[in-house]
C-alpha cells in the first residue's frame, strides 16, 4: 500500500499531491479532535475523581452502546465511598444483562454505610431477579411495618377471622415487624408469603384456645405462638415482633351451628315419622284388600254349604235377620251420635 501511495504521489505534482494529504491529515486530526473533546468532559471527571476510566474505555463504550456518563458517575460514587475492587468493566457487564447500575452502585454505598455484608456479584444478581435492592439494604436498616392482613392487596379482608373451642368468633388484626435478610433475598419468598403465614398462625392460635376469653385477657399469646413457628423459614425476611393490634368478638358461630344441627335433625325426624305413617297407612290398606278377599269367599262357602247339605234355608233367613238387627243397631248408634249435644 505504501508502494502504491508513493506511486501515486510520483505521478502527481508535487504541490498537488502533499496538498491532498495535508489536507486527508488535517480531517483525521479533526476527527480526532472531535471525538477527544465529546469524551474528555467525562475524562477529565473521572480523572480529577481517582476513578480510573481511561479515554480508549469510554470510546468502546460508545461503541457498545453503553451509557458513558452513568457507568463514569457510578465509577465516581464508589471510588469516593471507599468502595474499591469494582473495575469499569464490571459496571458495563451489569449494564449490558439489563441491569439498574445506578441502583446497584447507591445499595453497595448504603450497604457499605451500615456495614452490611453485600457483595458487587450478591448486589447485580439480586437486582437482576428484579428485586429493588435499594429498598432491600433500606429495609435491612431500617425495619418495615407490614400489616395482617394487607386491606389494600387484591381481594385482601380488614380482619383475620378465627373461631375458638367455645364457638365464639374473634376478629384479629396484626402488625408484622420485619427487615430484609440479605443473604436469603435470592429466591426467598416475599411479602405475601409473610402475611399469610402470620394470617395463619393466628388462626391456628385462637382456634386452640379453650375459650375466647383467654385471647381477650392474654392476646399476646397468639404473638407468642406465632412466632415459636418460625414463619420467616425460607422467607426474604427476618420477623423481629409480631404485635396484635386489634381483637373483636364476632358472632355465636357454635350456638349457629349448633341451631343449624338442630333444624337439620328435625326436618330428618319429620321425614322418618312421615316414612313410618305412610308405611302404616299402606299397611291398613293392604289389610283391608285382605279382608274385602276373605269377604268375597263367604258367598261361595254358602253355595258350597247348600250344595252340601250343611247350611239349610231356616238357616240362611237366620243370619239375614242378624245381619238386619246389626245394621239397624248401627244406623240407631250414629244417630245418636249425630242428635247428641256438643259439649
């Protein structure tokens, strides 16, 4: 390529050709100057703060699409913190996989601040699981409130409801003292988790109490027991306290139920009685076809009684007399009970 400039420049006049590469110099140079000036604000920063960015490391980053003003400011942050052994390059590797580098930088500051054991490689992975780390170190120092149960969550109730052995409903609402556990926020349960733990360790709580009279006089013991429990097991939380704010009496739900049992078995009582009367009811009808039958057989025993000689005629007017004495003493009986005054 040489050979072939000075070939060109050979054949070239003399003015002409140096007056080209003066003139191809002085664009580069340019060029040059251009993109020294564009960066060397951020240079110069960097420079005057100790952070240790060089003027190749911010043109690569222009290249490679990263923010240069917001991986230098974090570079400053840390540097003057007193947070040392994080390069350039790992604040750019972090931006790259999407993470909040300015979030991640003020965590590692605040963390440094509280002497909380946090990491640059614990720090970008708990803010690439999407958790907001800044809350989480904040919380770590300064303990949230959570309350039992959360109103304002979708579907969320104002009180935990529970029943005690003596049927009483009581109503319980809590307030959950708790702060991040660093070490377990990756893949540690959340908020909600926590609520509904407590939610059920207060059930469980006044449900084994033997009346609800204990839990009013002695509501700390439902704290007590919830956290014997250790319900922050697993969890990205530490429960320090767990205050019962509020106890109410609800309804007689044994004396409900008890009046629910009550009517049930009534109506299962009237049922077998109204089975047994209409099995007695077919029982007299079907005695009654069985005496119309034996009714329908005299005749014939009469035929066969003439037939034989056994029954005579003197016989026969005989019983129609009786016959005819019984049915006038009957018809003489149900007028009299007809005339006779009603008391």
């Amino acid at each position: 390529m040489d050979a072939s400039l000075g070939l060109i420049l050979a054949q070239m006049p003399k003015s002409g050709g140096w007056t080209i590469v003066w003139v191809v110099l002085g664009l580069v140079l340019l060029v040059a100057i251009v993109v020294i000036m564009q960066f060397f604000r951020l240079w110069l920063q960097a420079f005057m703060s100790n952070a240790d960015v060089s003027m190749a490391e911010l043109i690569g980053m222009r290249l490679r699409k990263v923010d240069a003003a917001t991986i230098v400011l974090a570079k400053i942050q840390l540097v003057k913190a007193g947070i040392h052994g994080i390069s350039t390059n790992d604040l750019e590797s972090h931006y790259l996989a999407g993470g909040r580098v300015p979030n991640v930088s003020r965590a590692m500051i605040a963390a440094n601040r509280a002497v909380l054991d946090l990491d640059w490689k614990k720090s970008c992975a708990i803010d690439l699981a999407g958790r907001d780390i800044i809350d989480a170190v904040r919380t770590s120092v300064d303990p949230k409130v959570i309350d039992v149960p959360n109103p304002e969550a979708p579907g969320g109730k104002r009180t935990i409801d529970a029943v005690s052995k003596d049927g009483i409903q009581l109503r319980a609402k809590a307030r959950v003292t708790v702060r991040t556990n660093i070490s377990q926020l990756i893949g540690g349960a959340t908020e909600e988790t926590i609520v509904a733990r407590v939610g059920e360790g207060i059930v469980s709580a006044i449900g084994s109490a033997n009346s609800h009279k204990d839990v009013l006089e002695n509501p700390d013991r439902i704290s007590k027991t919830v956290l014997d429990r250790g319900l922050d097991s697993g969890t990205a939380f530490e429960i320090l306290s767990i205050d019962i704010a509020d106890v109410d009496v609800g309804e007689n739900i044994g004396a409900k139920l008890q009046a629910d049992q009550a009517d049930a078995d009534k109506r299962r009582f009237q049922a077998e009685a109204e089975k047994r009367r209409a099995m007695a009811v077919a029982l007299a009808q079907e005695n009654a076809a069985l005496v119309v039958l034996a009714e329908a057989e005299v005749p014939k025993a009469m035929a066969e009684a003439f037939r034989k000689g056994n029954f005579g005629v003197m016989d026969y007017y005989r019983m129609k007399n009786i016959q005819a004495d019984t049915d006038m003493r009957g018809s003489i009986g149900k007028d009299d009970d007809a005339t006779a005054p009603k008391g």
